[in-house]
C-alpha cells in the first residue's frame, strides 16, 4: 500500500521514527510517512512525548486523513485508553487506566489528570 491507497479509518502498524515536541514522525512498512500531533497521542497533559513513545516502537494507528502523500494518525481509537503501556504505569497511583470522554467527566477528571501531569513531570526530571 502507497500514501494513496489509504483512507481515513485504516488501522496500521507504523514504527515511529522521529519525535520533536508537538508529535511523532511514523513510518509504515512500504515507506509512508506520517505524524502523530500531541493531541492524538494521550488524553492528558503530556510534558514530554518520549515518556509515551520511543524511536523505533512499532504502534498501532488509525489514519485520520492523508494529504500529500502524509498520513494524519491517532493513537485513539475503538474507545481504547490511549497508550496503554503508559498508562499501566500509573494504574496503582490513579486507580483508574480508561477516561471517559466528554464534558460531562471534565471536572471529575481533573485532579486524575493533574496527578498524571505531575507523576509525568517528576518522571522526565530523572
């Protein structure tokens, strides 16, 4: 498959090649490239991407648009919990791996996602 034979909803396996401070630069296996922005990669403040992704990591994918011959991908989707191996890590201090989604649960998440924030930011100072 090309660039041009994908379409918004495929899901792929993509290894991530690249990772600067608004996403990650992913590669698919017959060479297209594409990025993952922030926004697509956790359901929290994320301070520094590489506590959530690593070169060379293989990820699952759903293509959110392609255009110029780039693929546009999330790491969301089915209703899963963003990056799962993450998200274990903080299991036992949360008390909780899935968000749900929607205004509703904004105020009723914050303190999960302020405590997230600040595990993430202890984290990427050792």
């Amino acid at each position: 498959m090309t660039a041009k034979h994908y379409q918004k909803g495929n899901v792929l396996k993509a290894k991530v090649t690249a990772i600067k401070h608004y996403g990650a630069f992913i590669e698919t296996k017959d060479g297209t490239q594409g990025l993952i922005h922030i926004s697509e990669i956790a359901n929290s403040f994320i301070v520094d991407i590489n506590y959530y992704l690593k070169v060379g990591e293989i990820v699952e994918v759903k293509v959110l648009s392609v255009k110029d011959g780039k693929i546009n991908a999330t790491l969301n989707f089915d209703n899963r919990p963003l990056n799962k191996k993450s998200c274990d890590k903080y299991v036992d201090q949360l008390n909780t791996c899935c968000f749900k989604y929607g205004f509703s649960t904004l105020e009723e998440n914050l303190p999960i996602w302020q405590k997230n924030a600040e595990l993430e930011i202890n984290n990427s100072r050792k």
